[in-house]
C-alpha cells in the first residue's frame, strides 16, 4: 500500500464527518438555535456546575482526539510494510542463501562464509 492510499484513508473520515455535520450545523444557526434555547447561565454558568471547566474538557477531548489520528496514521503506515524488519530480512536472505547452494550456484565453503555474516 502506497503513501496516497493511507494518506486518503486517514483523511477520509474527518472529511466526510464534516461534510454530514456542517449543513445541519448552519440550519440550526439560521432557524435561531436549539429551538429558542439560547446561551444562558443554565447552559455552562454554575447552574450545572460546569462553568470554565467546560473549556477544558472540550481541550482534552480534543487533544485525545489528535492523539488518537496520529496513532491511526502511525499504525497505518507500520502496517504498509515499509518498515521491515532486520530480522524478517536476514531469514529471507537466509532462505535464498540455502536455495543458492541447493541448486549448486555456490559451494560449501562460500556457503558457510555468507551464512556466517546473515547470522551475526
């Protein structure tokens, strides 16, 4: 998988999350709100006891929201197959070194010697 294909699937939900949301979200604001329910002291005054502790739930919210994106994103790119690791690569060199000496392309000797570095 390329980086454009995983770039696009990390893209696609918030975009189309957006694009659901925001025509309602400007209907609302053009009928006047929530059904006549304005921004008073019972919405985030004391009344609920949220006050300016409200803001900052809204700010961890959001902060574990991007969190949650970049570990999506990391995990999409790890995933790809980019990142191989030493190990999965010296058991196919490995493979390929034995299936060198079956077919007769090297001897014991040069064998031996290539197995010897593979394995350090």
């Amino acid at each position: 998988m390329n980086m454009k294909k995983i770039w696009r699937r990390a893209l696609l939900i918030p975009v189309l999350s957006l694009a659901a949301f925001l025509p309602a979200a400007v209907a609302l604001a053009q009928h006047g709100g929530y059904g006549g329910w304005g921004m008073g002291p019972g919405m985030m005054g004391n009344w609920w006891g949220f006050g300016w502790s409200g803001g900052i739930f809204m700010i961890v919210f959001w902060v574990v929201v991007v969190l949650a994106l970049i570990l999506l994103i990391k995990w999409l790119v790890q995933s790809s197959g980019r990142n191989k690791t030493v190990d999965g690569g010296s058991d196919q060199a490995l493979e390929i070194l034995r299936e060198r000496y079956a077919r007769g392309e090297i001897d014991k000797e040069e064998f031996e010697v290539k197995k010897k570095d593979l394995t350090k």
